[in-house]
C-alpha cells in the first residue's frame, strides 16, 4: 500500500503528459468528387473518365520536437473505356506523404493507383506524384503531376491496394 501512495504521483504526472501530448494532434478532413481519364497501357483502350470521391485526411501532431504532419488521400472511382463494346473499371488510388512541413497550401505525396477492368485480364497501375491542396489545414482539391503506367498480368480484384493501404508499399 505504501509503494501504491508513493508511485501514485508519478503515475499522475505521467498520464498528465501523456494526454496533453495527444491532446496537441488535430486531423482533419476533407472530401470531394474528382475524376481520372487514362490510357490503359496494355490494350490501348482509353478510360475517358472514372468519377469517384476523393476522401483525404490532414493530421498533425504537435510535441516537444516540432510539428510532425501526415497526410493521406483515397480516391475511388469507376468508368468505361473508348472499346466497341465498353468495359467497366474499377479504380482506386491511394496517396500518402509523411513527415512533411506544416502550414503549407498544396503537397506533392507519392500515389499508387490500381485500374481494373470487368471481363478483361488488361488490369494497371498508374503511379507518380500527386498534388494536393490545402487551406486552413483542410484537404479540398488534388492533381495528378506526373505518372507512369504498367500492365499487371491479373486482376486481383484490388488486393494490391489493399496491402498499400496497410503502408505495404
């Protein structure tokens, strides 16, 4: 009972700081609609447009060593290419950028996306940097700035995004 009274101070000091330095984070979010066109590099068919929702999310967090800020953007989306007969994909797009500087109006991050066609085994990735746009600490707008595209010999029905969602990069 003695070492509880005497190791109990020092538990709240401990919890103290503890919930300041979770206190000092703030994320937040952001979400609008968007669009990606594409040609698809293994057939040549072109995806005219896959309309989605971007949903993006701005943390910071605040401690003894500066400000750390980590941001992250998912879009998904669908559209039909430009072939005789249309086939649907399906895209999704994930972006993230760590430790980067706080108070900024746009960032370019790192993106990989995943397009995959119902029907065909013609599935791609399209990866590159992506631009996006902040104000008052609040995602609302991205641009693709450069990307790179190559064909997948399956469609695994997104599984691949769903490890780079984990940070499997």
């Amino acid at each position: 009972m003695n070492s509880t009274r005497r190791h109990l101070p020092i538990l709240a000091i401990g919890l103290a700081v503890l919930l300041t330095s979770t206190l000092t984070a703030q994320t937040n979010q952001g979400s609008w609609s968007g669009n990606l066109a594409m040609l698809n590099p293994c057939d040549g068919s072109i995806i005219w447009s896959a309309n989605g929702t971007n949903v993006a999310g701005l943390h910071q967090n605040a401690d003894d060593h500066g400000t750390h800020v980590f941001l992250r953007l998912r879009f998904e989306g669908a559209g039909l290419d430009n072939s005789a007969t249309p086939v649907l994909y399906r895209v999704k797009l994930v972006a993230r950028g760590r430790d980067i500087d706080p108070g900024q109006s746009s960032y370019d991050v790192n993106y990989h996306s995943l397009w995959v066609p119902e029907g065909k085994n013609t599935a791609f990735t399209m990866n590159g940097i992506l631009r996006i746009f902040v104000a008052d600490g609040t995602p609302f707008a991205s641009q693709v700035l450069t990307y790179k595209t190559a064909c997948r010999n399956d469609s695994d029905d997104l599984n691949e995004d769903r490890d780079h969602d984990r940070g499997h990069d």
